[in-house]
C-alpha cells in the first residue's frame, strides 16, 4: 500500500428538494422517508451539469493540495453516467483542466470511490504516476423513475474529487463482486432502433429487501475481515465511514460492532444516497470540522449494483 488522500474537494447543486416537497406530486410523506432512510433532504440538479460540478469539486481539492492542475499525471472517475455515453465523464473533466494525460471512467456504483482508490494504489505504487486524481460524481437524477416512490425518494446529486498521491495511510483494501445482476439494475432504453420492437425507457430499478440484507451482511463480513487481518479490534477503528445508503444499514453495523454512535458519522439526511459520492464527501466534512487528524484511523466501506463491495482502512497522514 502506497497512498494518502492529500485533499478533497466537493460540489453539490444549488437546489435542495426536501421530503415535503416530494410528498406535493408522490404518494409519501417526510415520516415515512425519514423513518424508512433516514433521508431529510438531498441535492437535486437542475441548470448544472455533471462536468459543471466536477469542475468546482475538482479546483477546490487542487487548492487545497496546493496542486496546480498540471501536476496531475492520471483522472479516475466514478460514474454510473456522465453527461455523455462518450466521451467518457474523465475526459470531459480533462478537457476542462486543459491538460494532457491518461483519464478514464469506472463504473462500480456506490463502490466505486473504494475501487479507484484501488486502481490509484496500483498506478502510484508502480511508479506509473505520482499525483491521481480521483474524481466521483453521480446525477442519480436523471436515471430514476420520479413516479416510483421506492426509488426516487433515495437519491441525490453531487461531486467529490480527491488529490490521491505516495503515501503509507492505506493500510488494508479489498475489493469484491458477486455477478447479481437483478437486484439493482438500470436498463440501457432503446432509443428509436427500428429494427427493435419493444421500446423500453431505462429507470433505476431496485429490490429493496435483497439489497438491505446484502449489505448488512458484507459490512459485518468484511469489516471483521479487514480488521482480523490487520490484528485489530472494532475499537481500534476511530471512525466507520460506510456508504450513505440506508441509516438503518448504518445503525445495523454499529449495533453488531457494540460501537458508540458518535463513530459512525452520517450526511444521509442532506445528500440522500449519492451512490459512490457520499463516502468522499463524508470525508471531506469530517475534514473541515476537525474529526479527521494526522494518526486518524479510518474504516471505509461500501457496498453497490453488481454486486460490488469496498472495504478499506487508512490511518491518516
């Protein structure tokens, strides 16, 4: 393991829809979001563009790693979908930076931070590059169907970038997929192929139940994992960063660790779900509130479509 997290910039749009406004045109109310997901409020889209919020994120996390943006040597974004099928969500960022150097997407979902961290590890370890930038940003938005109320009401939008360079913080990653391709789906529609007769339009759909006890399950698993195998204890870790998915999956994991509250921080009741946003933009509060120390030790872990996990520990530098 050879990285640190130097900086960690974040964006989010301009318009907060709050649960009552939902409950205006759907078939809900803030008790039953609230009580279901512990969701309040979540950042919705409207003028901004994907590459627009990326942009913000992207500077402010240059600034404070007193980086200038022709330092990066290598754009890693995680997306479910950018402002484009191609050019890829990566490039788009690059062309904005004006630089020359390789960029490129991953598509893990919600795991998809954990992943890129992987994926920066393996660059900087082997001396292919110094500085990576890694770059999440999701517009869950435009991808559900805003007549579903199972769905809908989950998720946000929004953009965190991350200075990644040497360092010795990570200090256990693993990653995993199971191959399920029907508990969380969002089909591809089909456009106007005339030679296809069923038009279909592509919403994210989601069995619930499954996903809720998936994740449960692969927390507790390879949270004892990660921590077995570096000869820790759950209280050994000073902060559980999970996925923002469910507050319920958060209060599970805390239950099963017998760990006090105040280590496992939540942004779920602001952002909703934003897929593989919500752990770096976790970071980044605890950052500017003073949570996050040098000698902080960090449990991150997330869970997504596929399915996907990431689990890593960082003490950080």
């Amino acid at each position: 393991m050879s990285i640190q997290i130097l900086s960690i910039g974040k964006a989010v749009p301009e318009q907060v829809i709050s649960n009552h406004r939902l409950s205006t045109f759907l078939d809900t109310n803030d008790e039953w979001i609230t009580t279901r997901t512990g969701i309040k409020s979540r950042y919705i889209a409207t003028e901004e563009t994907l590459v627009s919020l990326c942009e913000e994120a992207v500077m402010k996390a240059l600034h404070q790693a007193k980086l200038a943006s022709k330092d990066i040597d290598l754009i890693l974004c995680s997306t479910l979908c950018g402002d484009y099928l191609l050019p890829s969500l990566s490039c788009c960022i690059l062309e904005r930076l004006h630089i020359s150097c390789p960029a490129f997407d991953i598509n893990a979902a919600c795991s998809g931070f954990i992943y890129a961290l992987d994926v920066a590890d393996t660059y900087i370890s082997t001396g292919k590059a110094t500085n990576v930038l890694i770059v999440c940003a999701e517009m869950l938005s435009k991808l559900v169907d805003w007549k579903d109320r199972s769905t809908c009401v989950l998720f946000g939008d929004g953009a965190a970038a991350c200075m990644i360079t040497k360092g010795t913080a990570l200090q256990y990653l693993k990653l995993t997929a199971t191959g399920n391709t029907q508990a969380l789906y969002l089909p591809f529609g089909n456009g106007n192929n005339p030679f296809k007769p069923k038009k279909e339009t592509g919403y994210i759909n989601m069995q619930g139940q499954e996903v809720f006890k998936f994740a449960v399950s692969m927390i507790e698993n390879q949270t004892d994992l990660a921590l077995q195998t570096l000869h820790m204890i759950p209280d050994d870790i000073d902060y559980y960063v999970l996925h923002q998915a469910n507050k319920r999956i958060i209060e599970s994991a805390r239950n099963r660790l017998n760990q006090p509250e105040e280590k496992f921080p939540v942004n779920i009741e602001r952002y909703g779900n934003i897929s593989s946003v919500s752990i770096p933009i976790l970071l980044d509060e605890m950052m500017e509130n003073g949570r996050i120390q040098k000698g902080t030790k960090l449990l991150l872990s997330a869970f997504g479509a596929g399915f996907t996990t990431g689990t890593c520990v960082m003490i950080w530098e």
